[in-house]
C-alpha cells in the first residue's frame, strides 16, 4: 500500500540516496574488500523474506525511525518487494555494492551472503519483511563494517507504519495467509516505529508468532 500522503513526504530514501557530488568517483568504481554476512533467525515462527544488503557511506541510510517509511521500505514491509530499493540504491554514487538473498528464511535458520565494499566504505545495511506481518521488516541501518575481526549485530524488527495492522489474513501475504501483499488506500501510522509484535487480535496466533526483543543475529566477517 501507498497513499499518495505517503508518497508526499516519504522521501528520504531517495534523498539520502543522492549524498555524493555529482563529479565523485562512484563507490564501487574503488578497491574492494570482500565481507561475509551470515543472518540468523532468532524468532520462534516468523519467516524472513529475502534480504536486501548494501555496503554504502555513512549519509546513506534505509530509514529514520519516527519518520515516514519511503515507498522502497514500505515495498518490502507490506510485500517483501526489493525491486525498488534496489534500484534507488544502484543509482546512489554512495553506494559501493548491493547483494540479496534467495528464498525465505525459517526461522531457527541462517542465510550467507557475500558483498563487496570499497576501500573508506565502512557501513551497511540490510532489510527484509517478517512473515506473517502486514507492514513489518527486519533491519540494521548504517552500521560499521568490521576492520578486522568479525563484528555481531542483534536486528530488531521495525513496523514501517504504512499498513493498518489488522492481522488478517487478506492483508498478509506469504505462505501461511496468501492475502494481498498491498493496500494502496491503506496509510497505516505513517511513520517507522518499533513494532509490537503479533497481538492475536486477527487471524495469526500470538502464541506462536509473536515475538519480543530482537529477531535476527547478524554476523560480518572480512575476507
């Protein structure tokens, strides 16, 4: 779902996107060093989505909590849909690499995946939706790239704030519901907040998907 509101000022995607003078060498143009992100579900029943990984510079970043989720970030809440993110990304001269995972990711599992970053490209960042959810993804946001040993990261879960969370099953796609992964009339919140996890107030049973605390560990290795 998009509103036109949110289209209106959920923007900062895009202009975080475009940090770099326009005469800079792009990022990926650089020396590069290879990393190796290994994310593992810690919920007890919910389902990953496949990722979105970019290694970048520091202005670049995915989202700002307590502002509106850009149309790319609420794709990938609402649907899981990384085409658009991916393709704001790939036209950032901030950004050194982008990489994606394939399949969804169960939980008590763990997914590799190998990005490149150029040389002074210290950051990173990473999304996917959480099934089954209506507007919910994982996420880590801007976070350092490791020098030398490995550095571990715990993911939390964010509600993009751009679908009414009604958790019923025409709203929630993926394997368990088979609803409709986008409510355009649907404004939700309208802004990136922690999410709350599941309430049982819709079709999905709190007990078994439900969360609290962080639901991904996140581990970066250099090579």
């Amino acid at each position: 779902m998009y509103a036109s509101l949110k289209k209106a000022v959920g923007i900062t995607l895009a202009s975080l996107l475009i940090t770099t003078a326009v005469n800079a060498e792009p990022e990926r143009d650089r020396p590069q060093h290879q990393y190796k992100i290994t994310i593992t579900n810690i919920t007890k029943h919910q389902s990953f989505t496949p990722f979105i990984v970019a290694s970048h510079k520091p202005a670049v970043h995915f989202f700002s909590l307590g502002e509106p989720a850009s149309e790319a970030i609420a794709n990938i809440a609402e649907g899981g849909d990384t085409s658009l993110l991916a393709e704001q990304l790939s036209n950032s001269r901030g950004v050194s690499d982008i990489a994606k995972s394939e399949g969804l990711l169960a939980a008590g599992s763990s997914v590799e995946i190998t990005i490149a970053a150029a040389a002074g490209v210290r950051t990173l960042s990473l999304a996917a939706m959480l099934l089954p959810t209506n507007d919910t993804f994982v996420a880590l946001d801007a976070v350092a790239l490791p020098t030398q040993r490995a550095l571990t990261y715990l993911a939390y879960a964010y509600d993009a704030g751009s679908e009414t969370n009604s958790e019923t099953c025409a709203t929630i796609p993926g394997p368990l519901c088979g609803g409709v992964p986008f409510s355009p009339e649907d404004s939700g919140e309208g802004f990136v907040h922690l999410a709350a996890g599941i309430s049982g107030s819709g079709d999905i049973d709190a007990a078994e998907y439900d969360w609290r605390g962080p639901v991904a560990k996140v581990v970066i290795e250099r090579l």
